[in-house]
C-alpha cells in the first residue's frame, strides 16, 4: 500500500540534468514537480535562473516559481512551509511530489523538517542591515564564526550567521517514505554544459533581462549579487569586456557548482547517478520506494 506522504527528490550541482530528469520522472509517475531553488522563487528572474519554461510548465505542473518579489526579504522558513504545504496537496490529490533543485539548505530544510532559530531583534537586524557585505564578514571573523559553509556573496545569510551566534538550525532524521537522488557529472562534462547553458542565456536575451532588473530594483538587492547577474554591473558601468564577463560568469558558476557539491556530498541519504545511467535504473528505485 501506497504512502500518503511520499516525496522523491533530485539534488546536485547546476546543469548536471536535474531538472530534465525531474521532467521524465513526472510524465511516467503522474507527478507534479517542487522548486527548490532560492533564485527561481523571485518574480522577473528568468534566463540568468534557468527557470523552467513555459512549456514544461504546461506539461507538468511547477510548484514555487515566481512566488516572490525580489525586493522581498524571503527566507529558508518561508521556503519551507510554502514546500511543505505543496507536498500535502500533492499527495492528497494522490500523485507524486518531486522536489528538485540545487539550494541545499531549502532542500534539507524539507527532508529533515529543520526548526529554526528564533529571529533576532528588530534592532540588531536594523544594524547588520545598515553593515557592508565585506565588515559584516569581518564581523563574523572577529566573532570567530564558521563561515566555511555560509555563501559570503549573501548579505542576509552572512547577517543570519551573526544574528544567532553561529548556531544552526536543529534538524530531524530524514522524513519518511522519501527517495533522495543525485546527480553527478565528470568535471569536464559539467564544465561543458555549464558555458553551453550560458552560451544559451546570452543568446536568448540574458543582457536584456540583467538591463531592466538592474533598472527596477538597482543592485543591491540579493537577487541581484547571484551567479549570473552580479557580474554584468562591473561589464554595465564598462570595466570589463563582453569576453571577460562570460568569463567571469562561467567562473562563477564553476564556483557555485563546487560548493554544491561539497554540500550534498554530506548527505549519506542519496542515491547517486552519473553520467550515463539507465532512466529504467532511476524508475526502479522510485518505483520500489514509493510502493513501501
């Protein structure tokens, strides 16, 4: 007999196949597809996220895209509740939700039901706010903070580290009836989709969408300092050339990729595939997990 919460997940580096995978599995299990992206969630932000396309969309239903203003202060705590409601609804309409995406902490906020730290004072919150990026890192840093595993791009996350002290978030064991599957590719090949997938962006219109963004809300919000966009302002205000931004963003991505990689290489819960498996493999697990 069938659960009545199951949950099937895909992680792993950006372009490693997550979201294709995340297509097919859908189409054969009649399920219905969870973003589990920090960037994906934010209104306007398209070509530089990768956001599925309108024809995915159509085909299989997307949860948690464009549910958020970009000016907004959006968090892992809304994520999470926001997910956890779409995985009931899913469910109780008897299909399958599949979660997919590369932000690791918005995927373990789901699978191990993190409770989070109480918010700090308004206050506090108003002083680190009015802080640069680079002394709210030295702040950290004469805190004596572990800031290894905090993106230091991320304004709000490096004040969050301060805000509790470097005390993390209490999570649970990995929720039940739930199949966690990564996938990872060579580093060449990875390489080779990533300045293929930016290749692509350019060509469909990234420069105009980084324009009218930058337009609307400046720099300075979050959306605006992630891999792919926080590069154009230095080629924008023509301190670098056109070569070396696609340089820069390639860089950055293989950057973002590894930290990815370190991320989910912790997690002992997932089932790992690389380059070249069988989609049959893939069916069989999900099939046996689901039928528990």
């Amino acid at each position: 007999m069938q659960s009545n919460d199951q949950l099937v997940a895909i992680v792993g580096e950006t372009a490693s196949g997550k979201s294709a995978l995340a297509m097919r599995l859908a189409k054969h299990f009649n399920a219905e597809i969870i973003c589990a992206d920090s960037m994906t969630l934010y209104r306007g932000f398209n070509i530089g996220v990768a956001k599925p396309t309108e024809s995915d969309r159509r085909k299989i239903p997307h949860h948690l895209l464009d549910i958020a203003d970009p000016g907004s202060d959006f968090n892992v705590h809304d994520f999470q509740k926001l997910a956890n409601d779409a995985i009931d609804d899913i469910n109780n309409r008897h299909k399958v939700p599949i979660i997919v995406g590369g932000s690791g902490l918005y995927i373990n906020s789901v699978l191990y039901n993190y409770k989070f730290l109480p918010p700090s004072s308004i206050d506090l919150r108003n002083q680190l706010n009015q802080m640069s990026l680079s002394e709210l890192l030295q702040k950290a840093n004469q805190m004596n903070l572990n800031t290894e595993d905090v993106d230091k791009h991320n304004k709000r996350r490096v004040i969050r580290l301060i805000e509790t002290k470097g005390l993390r978030s209490v999570k649970s064991s990995i929720r039940a009836h739930t199949l966690v599957i990564g996938l990872q590719l060579p580093k060449e090949i990875l390489k080779q989709n990533i300045e293929k997938r930016i290749e692509k962006m350019l060509e469909t219109g990234l420069e105009s969408e980084v324009r009218h963004l930058a337009g609307l809300y400046g720099w300075d919000i979050e959306p605006m300092k992630s891999v792919g966009y926080r590069e154009w302002q230095s080629y924008i205000e023509g301190t670098i050339t056109y070569s070396e931004l696609k340089n820069m963003i390639v860089r950055d991505t293989l950057n973002l990729a590894k930290k990815q990689q370190v991320w989910f290489k912790r997690n002992k819960s997932i089932q790992w595939f690389s380059t070249g498996y069988k989609f049959e493999d893939i069916v069989e697990l999900v099939t046996t997990v689901l039928n528990k």
